[in-house]
C-alpha cells in the first residue's frame, strides 16, 4: 500500500554533484523517518544517511561533509544532495521510509533504486 519513488540519478563526472529525490504516497498517516541507502556490485547494502522526524542526521564517514539529507516541504519527500562526488559512490540508491499508519501499524518500506555512476 506505501510506494517509494527515487529519482534523480544519473552519470557524471567525479567532482560534479547529483540530488536524489524520494517521494511516498499510499497509505501513511506519518513517516517517522527516512534514509538513503547504497548499494555496489559485489558489496553489501550500507546506510548513506538518515534523517528522524525530529531533524536528527547521520552519515556514513565516506560522505560527511559532501552529502546532506533533507526533507522537503511535502512531508512524504527526502532529499540526498551529493557534492564532490568520486567512482567510489557509484551504486544503486534506495530509499528507506519508517511508516507509522492511521491504525498505529509501524512498518518500513524500501524504493526501488536509482542508479549514480561517477566517472573519473
């Protein structure tokens, strides 16, 4: 019943920057948090960043000080903006929604992914 959708990947250059996007809809009554996620070939899933309902964010060391996790205006949106980007970001990012639904259900949801490729 809750889709993420991600956008905003691309290929580019190292150096040059990308914003990711991610947008929920369905049926959610509040979304207590939201995270961006990373995924290489042959590497395991790791945590980007993470934002909570209350502001709190956190990164992984690799990207302090070049990526920032916001959420938008709409409250179902987040935002990745990423900076200098090198080769070594390149993979698949997905989306991550903690839900809390109207009938007090908590459950998280992942998107879909979309890809970033950085060049050198």
């Amino acid at each position: 019943q809750v889709q993420l959708a991600e956008s905003g990947g691309g290929l580019v250059q190292a150096g040059e920057s990308l914003r990711l996007s991610c947008a929920a809809s369905g049926s959610i009554f509040r979304i207590s948090g939201m995270g961006w996620y990373r995924q290489a070939p042959g590497k395991q899933r790791e945590l980007v960043a993470t934002i909570t309902s209350g502001g709190n964010t956190n990164y992984v060391g690799s990207v302090k000080g070049r990526f920032t996790i916001s959420r938008g205006n709409a409250k179902n949106t987040a935002y990745l903006q990423m900076n200098s980007l090198t080769p070594e970001d390149s993979a698949v990012y997905y989306c991550k929604a903690d839900i809390l639904s109207s009938r007090g259900s908590s459950s998280y949801y992942w998107g879909q992914g979309t890809q970033v490729t950085v060049s050198s």
